[in-house]
C-alpha cells in the first residue's frame, strides 16, 4: 500500500538534466510513496521536459532563461500550498527507509528546515550540513586546509530517544522545511545564486529563533553529495567565490558580503548585506 503525505510538497529544479530528475522521482514513488504533489521549476532547459505519471501529480513551471538554482528552488516553494516541502535537488536518489519517522519527528518537535543523512553513489559519507560552519580564512587558504578542516567537524548528536540533531546549517540538497518559517525570513537571498544560499537561509533561520537540524536516521544518496563543502560551490569555482557566511560567535550571527564571483551563476555577487 502506497504511503501517502498529504501535507507535503516535493519541489525540485531542472535544467537540461530531465533524465536525473526522473530517476530522482522513480525513488521517491518506489520506495517512500507519494506526496501531495510535485512542484518542478524547469530553470529554461533546452527542451522543455516532460513527466511520466507518478503516485503524486507534477505540476512544471518554465523559466524562459536560466535564472540558477537559488531564484528557481525558490519559485518552486512559492508555489507550495501544504504545510511542509521537501526540497530536492535532480541528482539525489531516496534509498528505502525510515523516512516517516523522521518525518513524524521534524513535525512533533517544531523543526524547520533539516537535511539527512547522505552518501555518494559510490557510497562514500558526505556531510549534508555544516557543523561547526567554516570560516572564511579557512576557505580562502585552499584545499589542504580545508581538508584539515573538514577533520574537526563534530557529529551531530540527537536529545535521547530522538534522531534529528540540530546543526549550524543544513543544506539543501534535499532539506525538508516548514513553510511557515521559510515565509517569515522571506525564503532564499536571490543575492544569491547557488553557492552559499542554503546555509544564509539556515543563518537566517537560526537568527529568527527557529531550528535547523540533520535527520540521522534516514539516508538518501546524492551524486553531487559534498559538493559545496568539499569542491568549493560544487565544480571547482573557488577562484571567485568566497563564502558569504561567517562562523558564529557567542554573542550571535554575522556575515560580511563577498567579492563579486568568476562564474556568476554559482556565486554571490557583490554588495550583499553586511550582517543580519
């Protein structure tokens, strides 16, 4: 018997990657089951795609020039009209599982914006979240630091009985999320257009007081799984892009703005806000 989430949206982005996007459905309809509906933001594609039936109905937007991820992952959860969403990115696989409970937990305990568990194809772990965040310095002092870095993150560690542990942030490669909050801040910084939107958003989350965490109790799969924190915005664009967001001290959240990016559509450009 199919399960069914009658208060959830999956939303998701494509451009020219139809095929990924379909296995990435495929997963979802096998093996969790069917939510309310599926929101696909087709980010101008060279052919518009087109959608086999599911167990939840698609419903596809066209953007008629790419705007990047940031701007289409946000028009898609414009259009989410449940209370929850998931958001996906096409290159993710959903793996059978316990994803209800962790569903039934992100709810019962007022989570808003959480990631899972996740490994690469070839099924190496992958951090989905940042945990302490890093710093800029660490960032800017290239790839052997920052693999030291990566030493020192902490694991997570969930209240007793539980499975969701909160993070510093939490990316969105498939991040699930309470409508309501992702409203009250004012979803993504468009400022941004890929690199870094997620963990402004978890920054901007935090900030307003609500919680942002990692279910370690369901795994998805993620081709591009440690993209942003182990390739630099994903693709070796770390020439121009600086991350946006600073570490977070005692007394609260900052973050300055960064150079303007080599590759814009990866990057934030120049003159973003000095602090929250």
């Amino acid at each position: 018997m199919t399960k069914r989430f009658h208060d959830l949206t999956l939303a998701t982005t494509v451009h020219n990657n139809v095929g990924t996007c379909l296995a990435m459905l495929r997963s979802f309809d096998i093996n969790l089951g069917a939510a309310a509906g599926i929101i696909v933001v087709d980010d101008a594609s060279e052919m518009p795609p087109h959608f086999p039936s599911f167990n939840s109905p698609v419903f596809t937007l066209r953007n008629e020039t790419a705007l990047g991820f940031c701007k289409a992952a946000d028009r898609a959860l414009r259009e989410v009209t449940t209370p929850y969403a998931l958001l996906v990115d096409a290159d993710v696989l959903f793996e059978p599982g316990h994803f209800q409970g962790g569903y039934a937990e992100f709810k019962r305990n007022n989570w808003d914006w959480i990631n899972f568990r996740q490994t690469s194809f070839e099924g190496i772990a992958q951090n989905s979240y940042e945990h302490p965040l890093m710093p800029p310095w660490v960032f800017a002092a290239g790839n052997q630091l920052f693999v030291a870095w990566q030493k020192l993150q902490r694991a997570p560690k969930p209240g007793p009985g539980e499975r969701i542990a909160a993070v510093d942030a939490a990316h969105s490669s498939c991040a699930l999320i309470k409508m309501e909050a992702f409203r009250a801040i004012g979803g993504f910084d468009l400022s941004y257009a890929q690199c870094q939107s997620d963990v402004d958003l978890s920054l901007r989350l935090r900030e307003r007081g609500y919680r942002v965490g990692v279910d370690l109790g369901y795994q998805v799969k993620h081709h591009g799984a440690g993209g942003k924190s182990g390739d630099f915005c994903g693709g070796g664009q770390s020439a121009g892009c600086f991350p946006a967001v600073l570490s977070a001290s005692a007394r609260g959240l900052s973050r300055l703005p960064a150079p303007r990016p080599s590759l814009p559509l990866y990057c934030r450009p120049l003159g973003g806000r000095a602090q929250l």
